[in-house]
C-alpha cells in the first residue's frame, strides 16, 4: 500500500532555478515590509498589541511568537497609532517599488499582528511551502503573490480567527458551548456527527482524501456561520495530515442521490474562496462522483465562480472504475465500490483531553525554544538570500535543517494549543509521526518500530536505527 511521491516542480525540493530566485525575492520583499512597518508603526492608526489581545489560549500564544519568527522585531518600539502618519508607510512601500495594495491589506495590523499571522499559518510546514502556495497561485508574480498571501493571513486572522477560535476551541469546546444554548456551536457539533464530510486515507499519488456526501446536506439544517466554521476547521484539520512531501489533498464530493435540496450555493461559493483565495494550491485533484442529469446546469453556473487553475483540478467519474485512475480499490470505501471496509463514526469528545491546553507554564518553554529555532531560520534566510555558488547550497541545506526542527517544534507545541479532534481520537494524527490511515499497515509499522528498537537495544548504536519502511511515509 506504499505510495511512491514525486515532488512536482515549484514545490520545496523541485525548484527549477528562476523558481528559487523567485523565493529569494520573496523573503527578500518580506523583510522589506519588517523593515517598513517597524519604521512606521501601526498603519492608519490600528490598534496596539494590547487592545488585539484575546482571552483565549491561542492568543496568549500569538503575544507570545509576536516577537519573533519570519518577520523580525527591530530594536527599536514602534510608534503608538496616535504619532503614525498616515501616509508614510504607503510612500515607503513606494520607494521601495512595493505595490500599494500591502498597505491596504494591512493597514488593520500592527507589526506585532503581522508577524504572528504568518508564523501562525506556518506550524508544522516548511516557511517555504507556504511562500511557494502563493508564488504557484499567482504564476510567480512577486507582487500578486504578497498580496495574495497577507489577504489571506488578514483573513485568517480578522475574519475566520483560526488560531484565535477555531482550533483552541475545536469540537470539546463547541459541544460545551452548544450544551450552554449556543446556537452557533450547537450547529457546528451537527456538522460533526452529521457524517456529511470526513477525511480518510488517500489516493494514488499519497494525498488525503477528504470526502463530502453531498445528499446529507441541506442549508436549511443550520445557520451559514456554522456550515463555514466547519469547513475551515476541517481543513485545517485535514492539513495536519500531510505526509511531506506532499502537500495537498484529494476532495471528493460524493453526488450519489443528490437532489435539489441539497444544493447551497452560498456554502459553494464560500469553499471556491477558501481555496483559491486562503488555501490556494491545496488541492490536488476534485473528484465529482455520480452527479445526477439535473447536476449539470448547477455545474455550468459554478463553473463559471471558480478561477481557471481550480476548474482544470475538477473530474466527473462515475462508478467504481471511474474512481479506480484516482483511488486504489483496497483504499477506496465499499460504499463507492471499493474495498475497504470502513465507514465514518464520529467520536465524541473525551472528557479530559484538552487538560494540557492549561499548562501555559510548559507551552510557554515550547513557545520560547520555537522562538530561538525561528530567529535561526532567519538568519539563515537572511544569510542564504545574498549568498551564491558553495555557500548558498550549504544554507540551502541549513534552511532545511532549522525547517525541520521548527516541524518537530510544533508537534510539541501542538496539544497545548489546539484541541484534539476526531483525527486525534480515531488514532490518525500521532504527534507528527507519519500518518498512517489504514489498521493493517497501522498494525505493520507498530511491529517494525518494535523490531526497531529492540535492534537498537542490542546493537547499542542507534545512529544505524534503519529509517521507517515505505508504508509508514
């Protein structure tokens, strides 16, 4: 059940040699605007660092990385709103040859709220996936890619408030909202038990597949709020589940007895957003399954919402054959013609398992260790962006060393900052380990750890541990 994985071209590990000098620039622009908004301060008067604090764990982690990660705190305190002028920043970004639209996107933020967004969307990625995420999304064009990539960590931020809400509270928290008479959590628990979408396992080309059964859905069963508060926090759910390197995923939507009852274009079109404007370049294929006859004119009106690239990822396959090109039969559900004997049961909140969450004291010494590996990462970065021939490669390498380290950091990070969910409770996301959706390969690579080990043991040399097998990446 291995999966062989070619990294494609533009991604971390694959990059031709104008696709690199891209990144560079990049980061390069990055810094520029650090630079930039340390001079000035907060633009048109944002609020400070203080009165954007939330009550929440997360953003008590968010005062905390505030400091530090890709974007770098001058020295220097920057300006309370009521001393910045208002247009300086705006003519800076114009010396500098930046387009203007940086300055709208983050005329909401401090420098402080600038730097933790982004180190936020990181976690447990490579800086560099995320940079390239947008590059690829906007055909390498530097300045569309900036401002592609700050609307989306503004979204993230302002709007969705991922790290803030979304995973600190999870499904625990909404159920004992939802338990107190709140309707929003209440609804968004219905989207949970619903089994309407879930990810599991993967396909051909090692991605996830997150599958949605359309027939169980109807826009009148709860409120808009609910439906898209899922759906981010089932994507970024999802995203945990990436065994590097791949990087994006399989979504299938399941058409089969689908009516028009089923149809909600508001919910449609806030997905085609999610990921062509805040997710871009995490899918990997759409697969639409069985569409009825009267799927057809609803296709030509969407079709019509999403951007060229995402319309090129979508294939109508009908029948288990169909699916067959996409999804090995022993990974594909029986339901759907497969043979995989497995079906969707949500698992409910255990009692206690978010008890980690409140030891601030130990997720405070994770946060301080994170906030010295990022400081590396970017004097490496720094280093790497003017450096050529031998010495460039030799940071390459650095880079990808601290990148690393900063991916384990976060799984040490990651039980005291977000609450687990079913991924965690069916056993599927091990603290960083590679992901293993299927019990007899789970079985498999259980045996070959121990095997591991007691070898280890015996030979006492655990620099010549052999490295996982096939199935377990």
């Amino acid at each position: 059940m291995a999966t062989a994985f070619h990294v494609p071209t533009g991604h971390v590990g694959n990059l031709t040699s104008e696709q690199e000098e891209k990144l560079r620039d990049f980061w390069r622009t990055v810094y520029k605007l650090n630079d930039v908004y340390d001079a000035h301060g907060a633009p048109n008067g944002s609020a400070t660092p203080a009165q954007l604090q939330r009550t929440t764990t997360a953003s008590s982690q968010q005062s905390q990385s505030s400091r530090w990660g890709l974007f770098r705190r001058s020295t220097a305190e920057p300006a309370s709103p009521q001393q910045t002028e208002v247009n300086a920043t705006a003519q800076e970004l114009d010396r500098l040859g930046l387009p203007r639209e940086l300055h709208d996107v983050l005329s909401h933020h401090t420098p402080d709220t600038i730097r933790s967004m982004v180190i936020g969307a990181v976690k447990h990625e490579h800086p560099d996936s995320l940079a390239l995420r947008f590059l690829r999304a906007r055909k390498w064009d530097l300045d569309k890619a900036l401002v592609m990539m700050f609307a989306a960590m503004d979204w993230r931020y302002r709007e969705a408030r991922i790290d803030q809400d979304v995973i600190p509270t999870g499904d625990g928290g909404a159920l004992e909202a939802g338990e107190k008479g709140d309707v929003l959590s209440r609804d968004f628990v219905r989207q949970c038990r619903s089994g309407k979408s879930f990810a599991h396992g993967t396909d051909r080309e090692g991605r996830p597949i997150c599958y949605i059964r359309v027939r169980l859905h109807k826009s009148s069963d709860q409120v808009p709020e609910s439906v898209n508060r899922y759906c981010t926090y089932l994507i970024e759910t999802t995203r945990l589940t990436l065994n590097p390197p791949c990087e994006t995923a399989n979504l299938l939507f399941d058409m089969t007895d689908f009516t028009l009852a089923n149809m909600d274009y508001p919910f449609v079109k806030f997905l085609i957003k999610c990921f062509e404007a805040n997710y871009p370049e995490s899918l990997g294929v759409i697969l639409i399954h069985n569409a009825p006859w009267v799927f057809k004119g609803i296709w030509k009106m969407i079709s019509g919402w999403m951007d060229p690239v995402i319309r090129s990822k979508v294939n109508f396959t009908y029948g288990s054959k169909d699916l067959d090109q996409f999804i090995a039969p022993e990974q594909l559900l029986k339901e759907l013609g497969g043979e995989e004997d497995w079906d969707y049961t949500y698992l409910e909140p255990v009692p206690g398992e978010n008890d980690l969450m409140k030891d601030t004291e130990t997720r405070d010494r994770i946060l301080k260790e994170r906030k010295e590996l990022a400081s590396q990462f970017e004097v490496a970065t720094q280093k790497w962006i003017k450096a050529e021939g031998t010495q460039a490669e030799e940071l390459k390498d650095e880079r990808n060393r601290l990148a690393a380290e900063l991916r384990a950091n976060y799984w040490r990070l990651d039980p005291y900052v977000r609450a687990r969910c079913v991924l965690d409770r069916q056993g599927v996301i091990q603290g960083g380990k590679p992901v293993v959706w299927y019990p007899d390969v789970r079985e498999e690579t259980a045996v070959e750890e121990i095997d591991t080990k007691e070898k280890a043991t015996v030979n006492a040399a655990p620099a010549t541990v052999a490295a996982p097998s096939a199935a377990a990446a």
